[in-house]
C-alpha cells in the first residue's frame, strides 16, 4: 500500500511542477491577466479542474509560482535556510561571504527577476492580489540585512560598517530591477553582471584590498 501512495505522490508532484512550469512560462510570455487557467491546463496537459483542484485560484497558483521561483523548488527551507545563504553567512571572511551572497543571488535572480516584473505589472492592473503579500517587511531587505549584518563582523568588512546602509546597499545593487535592466535590456552576460556586482559591493563595503 506506501508504494501506491508513493506512486500517487510523485505523479502528483510531477504534476504542480508541469502546471507550474505552464503557468511560469504563460505568465511571462502573455502577462497573467491575459492568461486563462484553461490554457495553462493545455500546456500542461491535465484538465482545468486538476488545477483548481491543486491550487484552487489562479492568484494562489500565482503565489505558488513565485515562491518556487524565488527558492528555486517547492521545498520547504526559507531563504535564509538555503545553502547559499549558509555559505555566505558562514564564511570566514568578507571577501568570501559577499562571493557566496553575489552568486547565490545570481541564481535566485535568473530564476526570478522576470517574474518579479510580471507580478508587479499584474498587481498595478489586479490590485487585489496584494493581499497575497501582506504589507510587512519586504521578505528580500530581511534577507539582505541578515547578509549585511553577518558581513559586518567578518575580517576584511570595512570598519564600523553601517549595516543599516550595507542592508541597503545590498537590496539596490542586487535588486530584480537592475538585473533585468543590465542583462535584459543592455544584454550583459549573467557572469559579466556577477563580475560587476561583486567589484562593486566590494567597493562599498570591503576594505581595500579583501
């Protein structure tokens, strides 16, 4: 019997994840007011009321699509729970710990930045799906003021660091926005703008030399 119910769970997650990957891609390409359920349904090939049955709404299937955007799968773990963010925080140095911060945000970036755009576009047009995400704290500055604030105490950190600033610092020049402008719009290689990023953090945050 657990092996049936294992075989119905992986069809089941198969399934989240072709709807997912569906609805990611038709989001994207036509915006999610225009996109219909019954055409992410056609392209994932399920029926229209699997997806209602999966994720209820289409602004829940929004909201599922960006969280696994942003962790890069449907697990469980925070952010800051995720080993390229433990990479950072634990590094042994600042040179080091801002290396690990620039390239894991390179990776969530890659996965996330053109969604980011598309829900804020569907947001301005759908005011109503900010109630799925309630005002508090942007979850991303939480993320980047814990980096800060680990980088501050690390050899190599410029001294006395403002980890307010660093916090901010960190949320301007790793934001979705630029990404896109730099790799998107002046088509800079990811590489070229993880280069960059890096130089320039270490500019602002790192003493000469680190």
């Amino acid at each position: 019997m657990s092996g049936v119910k294992g075989a119905r769970s992986a069809r089941a997650a198969e399934t989240r994840r072709r709807i997912l990957a569906a609805a990611t891609e038709l989001f994207l390409a036509g915006g999610y007011g225009a996109t219909t359920l019954q055409q992410v349904a056609d392209r994932a090939g399920v029926a229209v009321q699997t997806i209602y049955f999966t994720f209820r709404n289409k602004p829940a299937l929004l909201k599922e699509l960006v969280d696994v955007a942003i962790a890069g799968d449907d697990g469980p773990l925070a952010t800051m729970e995720r080993p390229w963010f433990a990479r950072a925080a634990d590094a042994p140095d600042a040179r080091s710990a801002l290396n690990a911060l620039v390239t894991g945000s390179r990776a969530v970036l890659e996965r996330v930045a053109a969604v980011a755009e598309m829900v804020r576009i569907a947001t301005a047009a759908h005011p109503e799906l900010r109630d799925l995400w309630p005002d508090h704290e942007d979850p991303r500055h939480t993320v980047h003021a814990a980096a800060a604030k680990a980088l501050a105490g690390k050899p190599g950190a410029v001294t006395g660091l403002d980890v307010g600033r660093a916090a901010d610092v960190l949320y301007a020049l790793l934001s979705p926005e630029l990404f896109l402008i730099l790799t998107r719009d002046r088509a800079w290689p990811p590489e070229v703008w993880e280069r960059w990023a890096e130089d320039t953090l270490a500019a602002q945050l790192l003493t000469p030399g680190a």
